[in-house]
C-alpha cells in the first residue's frame, strides 16, 4: 500500500515511473547500497523524530551520517527521540525499511541534512522494503516539500562520494 501512495506522490513530478523495484531487499543502507551497488552514504535514510509537542518530523540524512545529539537539540531544541516502529507505520504509512518523505499518512515536516548535499544524486527509499529512486538532491527537497537543509549529522566522511573511493578504503 505504501509503495502505492509513493507512487501516486511522484506522478505529481512525473517520476512515479522511475522508482526502482528490487528482488532482494534495500531495507537497511547497507542493503540498500549492495542493491543498487553505490556507496552506503549515497542512500538518503529516512528517520523519525517527535519535537516537544510530541509531533512526528522527519529528517532524511546521508547514509554514512549518524545524528549529532548536541546538534540536533540546537536545531531543533528538543533531545533526538525517534518514534517507536508502530508510531513510524502510523505517522508515516511506511514499514521500517521503506520510510521515505514521500506519500506520507499525515503531513509532517521534512527536513534535510547537509550530509546529503556532497552528492549529485541520492537513493531514498520509495514506501517499500525493496525500492528506491535516485533524485538530485534539489528534486529530493521539493518532492519531499522539505521545510529546510539542516547541519545535524555527525561521523559522515565529506571526500566519501563514489564506490571506487569506497573500495579503496573498504571491503566490497
């Protein structure tokens, strides 16, 4: 059903016949990465957050990015508490493994991480366990209707951007 409404938010772009479906699975970054054999930090992962109201917010960040408690709460002015997997199924309508900005169940704020921006393009995920579409990072802020770019993450390697850098310094 998720990958559904994802579909039907990227018709709107005219990108809903580009979302790349897999045999295998892309849940995690590194899966995701083996599928669709780019660097790990190429996947724009998807994480779930709730703000001092208790309202759910996303934030879509690199996948070699962890998140900076210190910055996080500067940015944001509440501790990084992420939604529990039913609370992400209920805000998002998307399984874990499949969270992306789009198609969403409610309307929540998006927000991006400047790890991200290292890149010409990025992976999100598309709603599902196996699926992904490769987005510029400018397509990947109006199509999410992204309210930001935010400097969040932490542990993300800045001359990282390709997989022949990658398999010099890493095991394929």
């Amino acid at each position: 059903m998720s990958l559904q409404s994802v579909k039907e938010h990227l018709k709107k772009f005219n990108r809903d016949q580009d979302i790349l479906e897999y045999e295998q699975s892309s849940a995690t970054v590194e899966q995701a990465a083996i599928a669709l054999n780019v660097i790990p930090a190429r996947i724009a992962k998807t994480l779930s957050f709730k703000d001092k109201e208790g309202n759910a917010f996303l934030v879509v960040a690199a996948g070699d990015a962890k998140i900076d408690n210190k910055k996080f709460k500067s940015t944001f002015g509440v501790k990084a508490k992420m939604l529990s997997s039913e609370e992400v199924e209920h805000f998002t309508g998307h399984v874990i493994g499949g969270v992306c900005p789009f198609g969403l169940a409610h309307d929540l704020d998006v927000y991006l991480d400047v790890s991200l921006k290292r890149f010409t393009t990025v992976f999100p995920a598309c709603g599902s366990i196996n699926s992904a579409i490769e987005l510029t990072c400018d397509e990947l802020f109006e199509f999410s209707n992204a309210k930001e770019w935010v400097d969040v993450g932490k542990d993300w390697n800045e001359t990282l951007t390709d997989i022949s850098k990658f398999a010099a310094t890493n095991e394929l």
